[in-house]
C-alpha cells in the first residue's frame, strides 16, 4: 500500500517549495497553504527528498 503525504496547515508558512518541486502531487490552496492533492502524483522517494525533507517548518508527513 502506498503511502499518502499530509500538509498540516496550521503549521504551513506558504513558501511553495514543495508545490514547485513536486507539482503533480502538492499544490497552493487559497488561502496561501500547501496541500497535498495527489500523493501519487510523485514517487514517495520524490516527495521525500523533494517536499517532506526540504519543507522549512516541517509541516509535510507521512499518514497511514
């Protein structure tokens, strides 16, 4: 089963680096915060390496 990635909102500052470096899977919702819309969008190792180990805050995990 794969994973799937969650923004916790409350926690995201809105820096879009992971919305710009793995588009297929987070994007900005309206109020200037990433979500996580497609978790098979990217690979889970892209999505590691490319939002979850380089979000600022810390905001992007890994939900069961």
């Amino acid at each position: 089963m794969a994973k799937t990635a969650f923004v916790d909102t409350d926690e995201c500052i809105g820096c879009e680096l992971c919305a710009t470096n793995c588009p297929g899977a987070f994007r900005m919702n309206d109020d200037g915060k990433a979500e996580c819309y497609d978790s098979s969008g990217a690979s889970e190792e892209e999505i590691q390496s490319e939002a979850i180990d380089v979000c600022p805050v810390g905001c992007i995990h890994w939900q069961d």
